[in-house]
C-alpha cells in the first residue's frame, strides 16, 4: 500500500514545513518536495499533514456493557477524532482481569484493525480492591495495569502490586479517588491519593502514569515528584483544560476551577505534562440521567484543544502534537507519533481554519454524552490515515 500527500503543511513536535509525505507499506519512507510516486495521491493544499493522535485513556465497554459502546464503535469513533491507537480501561463486564477477557478484546481489535487497541488489566482482580495474584498470570500484551473509574483504596494492596507491576515492567495508571472522602470533597480525594501513589512510586520505584489530573494540588505534587525523579508521568483531558466549574456536567473527576484550568495549563507550557488523554467515557442516554459520570470524548478531543490550547496563544500546534501523539507514543511504546522516515505511516490532515459548531448527531461514537454538543470550535480532522490506508475521510473533503 503506497500514499502520497502533497503540498500540506506537515507538523510535528519538532517540525513545521510545507511539504510531501510518502508511505510505502506502512511506513513514511520519503519526506520532501515536489514528490512524484505512481500511486495514490491525496493533495493537501491549505490542510495541516500532522501524526495521527495517540489516547493513552479509553472505555470501550466491551465485553458487557455494549449498548454503551463497542470495540467497533469505539474504532470508528477513534478514526473519526483522528486516532490510530487506544489504550483502554479495564472496568469491563467481566472486568478485564484475566489473560482470557482480554485476549478476546485483543483478538476483535485486530479483526476490525482500524485502531491499534492496548488493553489494561485490572490492578486487583475484578476491581473489587484486594486480591492481585491474577497480576503473575499476565502476558506481554500487557503494558499498563488500572483500576480506573475507582481508585485503589487500601495503600499496602496498592504497595504490593508496585512491586509486581515493578518486576514485571508494567505501568500503573492512577485514577486518583479516596473512596472515603469522595463524598465530603473530591479535591482532597484526588489530592492525597495523587500523593499517595507518587509515594508508593518513590518507595517501590514502580512507573507511575496519572490518570486525569485536575486540581493545581495534584499536579503540584507530580511537579514535585517529576523533580525528585520518580518515574511519574500524567496526562490532563481536553474537558478539564477547556471548561470550569460553571459548566455542570458530571464527570469523574469534576470539573474544576479557573484557577486549576490556569495552573493545568502552565504545567503543560513548563513541560510538567506528558499527554493529553481523552477519558473518553460514552454512556447511554438513560444512564446518564441516572448519573452515570463521563464524556464521550475521542470525536472532539483535537478541536476542543486546537481551540483552547493553540487557538488562544497558549501553546503551539508543534506542542499540542508533542502531547497527543509524540509523548503518548513513547508512553506506549509504540513507533509512531512524529513524522519521520521508519516511524508507522499514521497520519491525520486537519483544517485549522473553518470554524464550525460541534454536532454529536454526526458522532460515530455510540455514546453523544458531551457538553460539547452546539461548541463552536476550530480544527477538524479531516481524514486519517492508519499505515497507508486512508480509515476516515470527513465528507467535506474532495
Ligand atoms: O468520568 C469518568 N467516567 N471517569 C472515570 O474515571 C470512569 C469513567 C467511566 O468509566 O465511565
Ligand atoms: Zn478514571
């Protein structure tokens, strides 16, 4: 499978060019000018070429609640917000604790082989808080462990599975919550279990990536950690960085305050953020009502931070592809996320320029639960390109 993009102004973390790109087996095998290959040729006059987007935090809800979303739902919706890989979260029915859950996943994934799918293991056998012994059983599919949609509640269990995680090169992804103070105030929740975990981290030496990070404590407390050199690393969403307190909208955690959203911002400009995540959490319209907490979030994640990030001067486009694809990459270890030759050919063409409002009529996601729905917003993705082979094309592109 060969593909050529011409004239687009290619960006990543590092470069900013107009130029051509070339694919050859899935693989960016030329960068240049004024490439001339007898194949499939995509002009990307006046669109940004930049690397396809990498979400380090995913619910597709298979196995077990697939009325919500599924893993090919889940694909399409990924394509569409110009993601080629997703690591996704083990609070499944049954939870994604045994090799044999998620193999299942893994197989279906590559059936539909839109996505690149990583699936979490659970860090306590069916998060139910105590027994890790299914952690000695896993397979090197398996890079990240996590309970999230519930933090893990007693320190020592949390300790010992550090130490398993630890040997076995495996990440924990936090989701910071003390269960028993969620209730009193979600701030002081995040913020001793964010404090926890980085000195449990420091203690066991075990990799530490936290999950959603809202309030300036917390990440005052990554800070801090990054600087004492614990092998910590966290990622922040677009809905925690683009809306505050006065948008009501139930999501775990909540949406802070202006002076959070400040401070999340200048630790991403001081380089104390590694990625932007998306959490995308779809939900039902009856689950909703009832309370269930979350964002479907893979289909507006790039405009929601084109428009708040780059669009109002604070960070480089260069910067916001450092976060949402070079950084979750490397977290993942995966050969993509820049656009070099050797590294995977996934790619996204955006138009930074149209403005346009939000519409989740038009979501490939099953869940629309967004209060993003009606934004006006700018950066669209407008096709997405997965090893070569063109996986979404928005309709408005030729
Ligand atoms: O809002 C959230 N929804 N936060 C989480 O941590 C879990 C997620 C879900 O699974 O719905
Ligand atoms: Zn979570």
């Amino acid at each position: 499978m060969e593909i050529l993009i011409k004239n687009a102004r290619v960006v990543d973390s590092s470069q900013d060019f107009i130029g051509d790109v070339y694919i050859n087996s899935g693989i960016i095998y030329e960068i240049g000018k004024k490439l001339e290959k007898d194949c499939e040729v995509i002009d990307g006059e006046g669109y940004i070429l930049a690397p396809s987007f990498i979400d380090l935090h995913s619910h597709f809800r298979e196995p077990g609640y697939t009325y919500k979303e599924d893993i090919l739902s889940g694909s399409k919706a990924a394509s569409r917000g110009g993601y080629t890989a997703v690591n996704l979260m083990a609070n499944t029915k049954p939870v994604c604790s045994r090799m044999e859950t998620i193999n299942k996943v893994l197989k279906k994934a590559r059936e539909i082989n839109l996505v690149d799918i990583h699936q979490c293991a659970s860090i306590t056998e069916n998060l139910w808080g105590e027994s890790i012994d299914h952690l000695y059983e896993l397979t090197n599919e398996v890079k990240f462990i996590s309970d999230d949609g519930k933090g893990v509640a007693s320190s020592r269990v949390m300790l010992d599975a550090m130490v398993v995680a630890r040997e076995k090169n495996l990440t924990i992804i936090s989701h910071a919550e003390n269960e028993q103070l969620v209730d009193l105030d979600t701030r002081l929740a995040e913020n001793m279990m964010t404090w926890r975990d980085i000195a449990l981290s420091k203690f066991t030496g075990c990799k530490l990536h936290l999950a959603h990070v809202s309030t300036k404590e917390a990440m005052q407390d990554i800070i801090e950690g990054k600087k004492q050199g614990v092998r910590v690393t966290c990622e922040v969403t677009p809905h925690h960085l683009a809306l505050t307190e006065e948008t009501v909208y139930r999501v775990n955690p909540p949406i802070r305050s202006p002076e959070d959203v400040a401070f999340l911002i200048e630790a991403i400009k001081d380089g104390f953020v590694d990625t932007i995540s998306t959490d995308h959490a779809p939900h039902s319209i009856e689950d909703k009502i009832n309370g269930a907490p979350g964002i479907s979030g893979l289909e507006t994640a790039f405009p929601v931070c084109f428009t708040k990030l780059v669009g109002e001067g604070h960070i480089t486009l260069n910067k916001l592809s450092e976060l949402m694809s070079k950084n979750p990459a490397k977290i993942m270890g995966l050969n993509k996320g820049e656009i070099k030759i050797g590294y995977e050919g996934d790619l996204v063409i955006l138009d930074t320029k149209t403005k346009y409002n939000i519409d989740t009529s038009e979501f490939l996601s099953k869940g629309g639960n967004t209060p993003f729905e009606g934004k006006t917003v700018t950066g669209k993705v407008i096709c997405t390109i997965k090893a070569g082979n063109v996986v979404y094309k928005d309709k408005i592109f030729r």
